[in-house]
C-alpha cells in the first residue's frame, strides 16, 4: 500500500509519496521503502503524474511506461491537463508490447478465476457440508446456494449503467465468444475436477455475473490509480484528475475517471487537498474525526435509537396497540440521515471551510512542507501501532507551479549524484 496526497492552490500544486511497496508471495508479505511514485509527466511543461497500488500495468512497470511516454513526449505540450491524460492513456493503448493477447487473456483468466473463486466460497459459507461431506446431496445443496449468490450479482450489477468508456458498446456476445476457453479451463480446474457437474444455465450465468462486473467502473486488486496534476499550456490554476486503470480485455482499456476526486482550482475553488490509497490519517485532519470513529458513532446512535423505540413499546405494553405500531413501523434510517447531515454541516463548517482557506494562501514552500507532513503523519500512526507499516520510507515532495514548471523539493536516488553527473547533463537531451 501506500499513502499519496496532492495539495492545490492557485500558485502551484505541491505532490508527495512515501516509498513503501508491498510485495506478496507464496511465503506472506514483504514490505520494501524505495519505490517511486512521484514523476514528471514532462521534461519542459508543468506537469506530473504520481502513481499507487500496483506498481505494473499488464506485467510492465508504470515507472517504465511513463518515462518512454516522456521520451517520446518531448517538448510538445497540451492546452489542459486533461488533453495529457487522454493523450496518454491514447500511448498507453497503442503499445501492443504492454498487452499482447496472450497476456490479455492470462490477466482474464486470473480475474476471472478469483471471482469464482470469492462466489464458490461464499456460497460454501452459507453451507459448509460439501467440503466436510462431498456426497451427491451436498453437493446439489453446493449449487443451489451458488446459483442464489450468482442471482443476487447480476440482480445488483445488471442494471448498472456507469460503464468504463471502452466497454459502453463492449456486449456479452463479444465477451463470450473472447472468453470461451478461458472459462472452459475454468469449468475444469474449479469445478468437473472437483466432481461437480454445474449445468450449461448456471455456467452462463457465471459467465454474465464477470461480464457485469469487468464493465463496470470498479476498482479490482490489480488497479493503479494514476493521478495527472499540473498545468495545461492554457491554463492559468492547477488541477488534478485521477485515473484508475486495471487490465486490458479484448483490446478495451479497462480505466475510469472519478469525477468526485477531481480537483480543479478556480475563483470559485482556491484551495484542495486530495489524498489517495490510505488516507484514514489525512481525512482525520482534514475532518476533524477519524473515519472509523465517525462510522462506529453512526452505527452507536442508530442502536440507540432503535433501543429508545423498545423502550417506548415496553412502556405502553398492550394499552395502546395503534400507537404501539406506528412506533415500531417508524423509520428510523430518515432521523439518521439528519443526524450524518449535520455532522457533515459541523465538519464543513468547522474543520474543512477553515483548512482550505489556510492552503489557499499557503506559498509554495508552506505547500510542499502540507504536503511532506501529511504522509509523515500517517507513516507515524503505523509506525507507533500495531498495524502493518505499509506506509513508510522517504517522502518524495515536488512542486508544479505555472512559473517554474516541475519542481524537485526532496528525492530520493538510487545512485550518488556526485558520480554520475552524465545521467543530469543528458536529462534534457
């Protein structure tokens, strides 16, 4: 995991990244502290790119992907930020070497296997006797549950219509007919070698809960989340989009913008703060609570409203059996929702007005120090808990202003500067 955040205001935007990577293996987990996840998306303009979770995309390095993306950039520049992506993500889809079709399908099969996986336990949890009896009986049980929680997705992800871009006109009949043996391997190794014949419908359906699921804008455990910050060449104020890219299927890059994480600064909006992969510390200070903790209370005052209504109805008893159902058929979900609505308004008001009027006026200095302090904070709550310290080592700072263009504050090397001055002589050849 890792712990990134960028901070705008109208004079530059200030990105910082911990150098902590997590590798696991057959044997449990590694944690490493040197990897790097802040870049210049150019060598002339102002404009960068930080990168979390995987560290690859189809089995290639971002680090690679966007240094001969920089390469073959130049000197050429766009009039907004978003013109970057786009030209980007147009690379990234057009160097068949990151996802030739054999790695496509692999990078399926691999989804798609441990989605079935996740539905065949889920179905085993809701009745175990198939694995402590495999008869014929348990095993009829087995599909009758599986078929129950395939229903249950597609009646939830059928009906979803907020695509990924490239999989909007992407129709089942495609799908299948890519997929086929893939999902034949499937059927081997998950189910006819475990002595369960599953019927052609149910298969089917299997197939259609995948299909749901990979065009819809989900995140999977594969995904990287690239966030371009910086300036266009018409631009006068910063921005910040993130893209969240997975796999490619079909030759469909599977990637999505959240709108509700975009930043863009404006007369309307001088200051933002927009943090990414582990931001439980950072949206405590920029709230006010923790996350966690203003769920927990959430959830104690629902129980507790729930408690006061027993208690009415244990008082009233049976004198009064009209008013005793118009209590217990109160909606309670209505005056919790009032309750997270002021919260919201107290946190607005008293915590968020006030830290983004602050960063609005931060000078570039002061942003960069938000920005460094910030990831430390959360590298120190893991670091003095007993939670995993999957957020540590060098914090990576850089500020892009208009002015000045992409700026190193601090930087980690994994070389000594002083013995290959060729590598800065020949960084803007």
């Amino acid at each position: 995991m890792t712990a990134i955040v960028g901070i705008l205001n109208k004079q530059a935007v200030a990105m910082a990244a911990d150098s902590a990577v997590t590798i696991g293996g057959s044997n449990g987990k590694k944690i490493f502290n040197k990897a790097n996840k802040v870049f210049a998306l150019s060598k002339s303009h102002p404009v960068g790119i930080m990168i979390y979770n995987a560290a690859s995309f189809m089995g290639t390095p971002w680090e690679t992907i966007i240094k001969v993306y920089r390469k073959q950039l130049k000197d050429k520049c766009f009039n907004t930020l978003n013109e970057y992506q786009v030209d980007f993500l147009a690379f990234l889809k057009s160097k068949n070497y990151y996802t030739d079709d054999v790695i496509q399908r692999d990078f399926l099969e691999n989804f798609s296997l441990n989605l079935v996986n996740t539905i065949i336990n889920d179905a085993i949890a809701v009745n175990n006797s198939i694995t402590l009896n495999p008869t014929p009986e348990n095993r009829a049980i087995f599909l009758q549950n599986l078929e129950v929680k395939v229903d249950s997705l597609i009646d939830i992800w059928s009906v979803n219509t907020d695509f990924c871009p490239e999989f909007e006109n992407y129709t089942f009949e495609n799908f299948a007919i890519y997929s086929n043996a893939i999902f034949d391997t499937i059927n081997q190794i998950r189910f006819i070698q475990n002595e369960v014949i599953i019927s052609d419908e149910l298969f089917l359906k299997i197939k259609r809960t995948i299909f749901y699921l990979l065009r819809a804008k989900q995140n999977f455990n594969s995904f990287t989340g690239l966030i371009f910050t910086g300036f266009g060449e018409d631009e006068i104020y910063p921005s910040l989009i993130p893209v969240f890219i997975s796999m490619v299927v079909d030759n469909r890059l599977h990637y999505f913008i959240d709108n509700n994480q975009t930043a863009k600064i404006s007369n309307d909006n001088s200051g933002s703060i927009k943090p990414f992969a582990q931001t439980d510390v950072i949206d405590t200070i920029l709230t006010g609570i923790d996350p966690s903790l203003d769920t927990i209370y959430t959830s104690n005052f629902e129980e507790l409203l729930k408690k006061y209504n027993q208690t009415i109805l244990d008082a009233i008893g049976d004198t009064n059996p009209l008013l005793t159902e118009q209590i217990t058929n109160l909606d309670t979900s209505l005056i919790v929702n009032e309750f997270n609505s002021l919260n919201q308004q107290i946190k607005r008001e008293n915590y968020i007005a006030p830290l983004m009027n602050a960063v609005s006026n931060l000078d570039k200095e002061d942003l960069a120090e938000m920005a460094e302090s910030l990831i430390y904070l959360t590298y120190l709550k893991r670091r003095i808990t007993f939670a995993e310290e999957s957020v540590g080592g060098p914090v990576d700072v850089a500020i892009i202003s208009k002015g000045d263009g992409f700026v190193w504050i601090k930087r980690k090397h994994y070389f000594r500067p002083e013995l290959n001055q060729h590598f800065f002589d020949n960084y803007f050849k």
